[in-house]
C-alpha cells in the first residue's frame, strides 16, 4: 500500500499484547482479553477512520462525531426490536438479516445527519478552530438531547440476536462469536478503505488533499465536493460502528457518543491527525489497552489509555503516522 | 485610584459602566435587597461563577485555546475542601492544608497537561482536556472511600462560619448577623479580589503576549516569545483560579459531589457564559454569570410552561419539557457562536465606539 512502509508502529501492538501476558498470567484468559480487545479495537477503528480523514482533509475537527455513533446505535435497538422474529430465531442467516439491515439503516440514517451536520453546523465555520470546536461541540449537545427526545433519558437493551450469542472454545479460552464477528467486519472496512484509498482516483485525491490541499485545488479538482463526500461516509461508518458497539455492551445509552468520541480522541491523537493506518494502530492498542487494564486495574481504564497516548507522544509527538504539512 | 484598580482597562461603554456597578452593588448588598435563603444562594452562586467563567476566559478569549478540563479543577479545588474537612475535621487548618492540596495538584495537571498537549498542537489540548476531565470524573466517583462516590460529601466548616452562629442578637436591617452572612462576604471578597487579579493578569505585558498569540501565534513566536511556555503559563494559571473557585463552591455548599462540581453540564454552562458575557473581556464574565444564572431557573420555569401549554402534541411537549432545557441552551449556544461572537459586552463596547 505504502512504498516505504514504517514498520515500528506495526510492532506496538503484538509488543503490548506480549507485555501483558506477564502480568496476566494465565495464556488463555490472555487469550479472551486479547480477542475482546481486537473487537473493540476494530469497532473502534470504524468510527475513528471517517473523523481523522476529515480532519486531514479540511482541518476540520468535529467534536460532534459521537451523534452519528449514537445515532447509529439508536436506529439498531428501534430495528432490531422491531425484527424480533428474525433476530430470535435460531437460523444464523435471518440473525444476520437482521442485523445487516439494523447496519444499512443506521449508516444511511448517520449519513444523513451527517449531511445537514455538515451543511449547517460545519460549513459556516471552515478554518476557524476555535469557533469549530465550540459549535460542533454544541451540536453534539443538541444531537444528544433530540435523541433523548426520541428514544428517551433511558437506557436501552440491545441483545446480540440467538445464534450470535455464546462463545467458542479453543483450549480453555473461551471467544465470543460476536467479537470474532467485530473482528471480520473490521477488517473488511479496513480493506475497503485500503483499496479505496490507495487504488481508486477518489481515493488518490483524498490521499492528495490530505498531504497538500491547495495544491489539489490548483490542479482543478473541488476539494470541498471531495471533503462533503468524506464527511458524509465518515458519519456513515460511524453510525456503523454504533451498532457494532452498541451491540458489543449489549445496551445503549444517549450519552454512549460522549463516552466514546473520548477513546476516539485518544485513538486519532496517537494514531497521527489523518493518517487511518495510524488509527488502526491506535485504535487496536486503545482495545487492547481497556480489556487488559480493565481486567488487571478496573478502576484505572481510561487512565491507562491516556497514560499509553502520553507515552507515544513522547515517542513521536505527531502521532505514530505523523501526517505530512500538519 | 479606580482606573489603577481596574488595571487601566476601564469599561469603554457607559451602559457597561452603569450595569457592572449595578452588578457589584447589587451584590454588595445582596443579604439585605434580595432576602431570602434562595436569594443569597443564588448571589453566591453568582459569586463563584464569575471567578470561574472569568479564569475560563483568561484561557478562550484571551489565549485563544479550548480547554474542557476547567470543571476537573473547578472539581479538585471543591474535592479540596470536602476532603480535608470531612477526613481531618471542622478546623481551619485542615481547610487550610486542603486547599494548598488542591492547588498544588492543580498546578501539576495543568503544568503536565499544559506540556504534553501545547508543545505539539494547541488544538490538541482541546481533545486531551477532554479525555482527562471524563477520566477524571470516572476516578472521582470510583474512589467512594475518599471522594464519597456518586452520593459525594457533606462536611462541616469551622464553627464562625456555620449559619448556627449568631454574632448579634437583633438583626440588622432585617437581616440576622451570623456565619453564613460572614460567609457570603467572604466569598464576596475573594471574588472580588480574583477578579481584579484577573483584570491586572489580561492587562499586563503577559496578557498582552496571549493576545499576540491569539491573533498570530505564528508572529508571536517571531517576535521572540516562546509561544509554548505562554500557553502553558496562561493555562497554569487559569486552573489555578478555577481552583479557587471550587474552594468558594465548597464552602458555600458545605457538600460536594461529582454532579456539583464536577459534571460535563457546567463546562457547557461556562462555555455559554463566555460566549454570551464576551469572550476576551473579563467583563463580560460578571454580566453572563448574573444573566445566565437568573435566567437558568427561570428558562426551566418557561419550558415548564410552554411544555403544560402545548401538551395536546406530545413530541412538542417532549421537546418542551423542562428536563431538556440542554436541548435549548446548545441551540443558544450555536446561535450566539454564529451571531453573536464578541458577546453583549463586545457589543456594547462597539456601540459606544459609534
């Protein structure tokens, strides 16, 4: 994909896996933690990729992505409860329905909102950092209460559906079906957004207009019809990844997008602004990192994951993949 | 005597000149105009939003950085207090050493925050606060043994400051002379005198340097300014007030838990104080809070209304409904980003310029 592919982030996170087994001792609950941890880290890395692109490609930082997370989630528990004969029955296949339409439908309904979020809330404030952060953080307040409107304060049970529940055993370890699953529809997205990128001419010119925007533009493409398309897949995928998440803690609260878009930040920080490799990265070390320490210290989780983000910066204050022109 | 006291920064607009001494009387004689208990909790509440939404400005108008850690400090002072005070007991020692704690792990985190996050990118330091404030709240309510949990801490405060002592038999002005009198003028000191240190800070050649951030922070670190080490003193020092104002809550309230100080709904409420009161003028700090917080009870007491009025339609009802007045303050919020970015007192000062 690259042509001189740096290797040393690649090594992070086999490396802090290894350094966990120590401490954890037993290989196969090591085993569990790392397999739970990989799920949360590719669901994680579905929601982080459409931000850190639109960041690299507008210098737009949305503080109001966690909405189309909820959003997502939100759109799955009214689907989801409205096929109950399709996620209760036995067949894996009608599970799968049912799940892959809660999926299409929460994207395309994040997508939406992510298309007035961006016409309304975001255009009026291109290349004004402060006022960016302030506005979208509002419209986060404003997404979040609205979805409070709708679904109500409270918090919502979103049960994985009969034949995705339970767990394999492999030795003693004992691995979700649903967090392999996590795991498979991760890295087809990450598959996509690699071909995407590094193989179609959209994706030539995202690439571009991440290293150098002006230059794009003087070369007569409208970066701005590119970045509208990135903002509104971006959401999509984030309404994507609420599912996913949604239905990996199995219940669904209206401030779920508050509470995630935290790990994102940590995700994108570390994995460098813009750079989806690097938020790969992130994004498996920040799973990896919440399971172990949520296992060893419960009470340390998020601590443990700022503390990891610390420690790369000092590494490499830009971020694994530093991005060029940032 | 009171331009020196004003640190030269005069208010430049006499309908300013007139609200800001009708602002610092009324709250001067808050006690005896407005009696009542829930009177004088308001005023004092007044008190410690202006330090706290003031010190906010220091960092946002005036630096030109967002930081959503102002709460954690706001909360560490408060902690202070409540700690020290229900651990070590009623004395004013104890209240003293909790909030020198206070302070200094204030001066830590912010100088370790400060470091990690505006050496490389300011806008960094917006996504790190963040995620160190919800951490930080996540811890505070985990640590039930020291912080309380979620139910938080009520604690007692040295005698002379307890509503149970009386200093006067007959009241004075139909107001009873006792600690909680003392103590709103204690507040009402402190306040005071933080805001003017606020005033002299924004207006000394250090300030002057944060604005030359603001504006160019590229020019700035040109001219010879190392832009980092400013930052990071502005951002220092605004938790350190922050603090301060925790410690003002605390003893006001005698009780503090992760929703008083604590919560993400009052860095919503400070930023939407910034922006309406004026960012970059200390000012506008005093006339948002005294705005925002009347308004805040009587907004509910609207919606209430409004809500029981069209309660034929439900998703209007709902809409209306007092428990989502965030819903309306957020749209106020991006309204007032949009249109109304230099505040009411940036207003005011450009209509006396006409």
């Amino acid at each position: 994909m690259k042509t001189n592919l740096d290797i040393k982030p690649l090594l992070l996170v086999p490396v802090l896996a290894l350094l966990a087994l120590p401490l954890i001792g037993s290989v196969d609950t090591w085993l569990t933690l790392s397999v739970a941890g990989l799920a949360m880290g590719m669901i994680i890395f579905i929601m982080a990729s459409g931000l850190t692109l639109v960041f690299g490609l507008m210098d737009v930082l949305n503080f109001g992505h966690g909405v189309f997370i909820a959003l997502g989630a939100f759109v799955a528990t009214s689907v989801l409860s409205g096929m109950v004969d399709w996620t209760q029955s036995q067949e894996l296949w009608r599970n799968l329905v049912a799940v892959g339409s809660a999926m299409a439908l929460a994207m395309v309904a994040a997508a939406v909102i992510g298309l007035a979020f961006e016409r309304f809330i975001v255009r009026p404030v291109y290349g004004q950092h402060l006022k960016q952060i302030l506005i979208t953080m509002g419209g986060m307040i404003i997404g979040e209460e609205i979805i409070k409107v709708i679904w109500g304060p409270l918090q919502i049970a979103l049960p994985l559906p009969e034949a995705m529940r339970g767990s394999l055993l492999w030795g003693d370890a004992s691995i979700e079906k649903y967090r392999l699953m996590a795991v498979v529809v991760g890295l087809v997205v990450f598959a996509l957004q690699a071909w995407t990128l590094s193989r179609t001419k959209v994706g030539l010119l995202i690439r571009a207009g991440v290293q150098d925007r002006e230059m794009v533009e003087s070369l007569g493409y409208k970066i701005r019809r590119l970045f509208v398309g990135v903002f509104v897949v971006g959401s999509g995928l984030a309404g994507l990844g609420g599912v996913m998440w949604g239905l990996y803690q199995q219940n669904v609260v209206p401030q779920i997008g508050a509470q995630v878009d935290v790990l994102i930040f940590i995700v994108i920080i570390m994995g460098g602004l813009g750079s989806t490799g690097g938020a790969l990265i992130g994004a498996l070390m920040v799973g990896l990192m919440a399971n172990y320490t949520g296992f060893l210290l419960p009470k340390l989780a998020l601590f443990s994951n700022i503390a990891l983000m610390a420690a790369i910066l000092l590494w490499r204050p830009q971020g694994v993949y530093p991005v060029a022109n940032r | 005597m009171l331009k020196r006291l004003l640190s030269n920064d005069l208010p430049r607009s006499t309908w300013l000149a007139w609200t800001l001494a009708g602002v610092l009387l009324g709250l001067a004689f808050a006690p005896f105009l407005f009696p009542g208990v829930k009177a004088l909790s308001v005023a004092a509440k007044i008190l410690v939003f202006i330090v706290l939404v003031a010190s906010f400005d220091l960092l946002l108008g005036y630096t030109g950085i967002v930081s959503f850690a102002h709460t954690m400090f706001f909360g560490i002072g408060a902690y202070g207090v409540a700690m020290s005070s229900s651990h070590w007991g009623a004395t004013w020692s104890s209240l003293g050493v909790g909030v020198v704690l206070a302070l200094l792990l204030t001066l830590v985190l912010a100088l370790l925050i400060g470091l990690f996050s505006l050496r490389v990118r300011a806008i960094f330091f917006a996504m790190i606060t963040l995620a160190v404030a919800a951490a930080f709240q996540t811890l505070a309510s985990q640590l039930s043994e020291w912080t309380g949990g979620e139910d938080g801490l009520s604690f007692k405060l040295p005698a002379l400051l307890l509503p149970s002592t009386e200093f006067s038999d007959t009241p004075f002005w139909g107001v009873n002379i006792d600690g909680r009198l003392l103590c709103y003028y204690l507040l009402f000191a402190a306040a005071l005198l933080q805001f003017l240190m606020l005033l002299r800070i924004v207006n000394s050649p250090f300030g002057r340097v944060l604005q030359a951030i603001r504006e160019n922070e590229f020019r700035a670190e040109a001219i010879g300014y190392r832009v980092v080490v400013y930052r990071t003193l502005s951002s220092v020092l605004s938790a350190l007030f922050a603090c301060m104002a925790g410690v003002m809550l605390a003893l006001w309230l005698r009780y503090n838990g992760p929703d008083t100080s604590l919560s993400f709904e009052i860095m919503m409420d400070v930023l939407l104080i910034v922006v309406i009161g004026g960012m970059g003028t200390i000012y506008g700090s005093a006339i948002g809070a005294v705005l925002f917080l009347w308004a805040q009870s009587y907004l509910q007491d609207l919606l209430r209304w409004a809500s029981d009025a069209v309660s034929a339609w439900p998703l209007l009802a709902a809409l209306l409904s007092p428990d989502r007045w965030l819903l309306w303050l957020g749209l106020l919020f991006v309204l007032s980003v949009y249109y109304f970015p230099t505040g009411i007192v940036g207003r005011l000062r450009a209509k006396a310029l006409l």
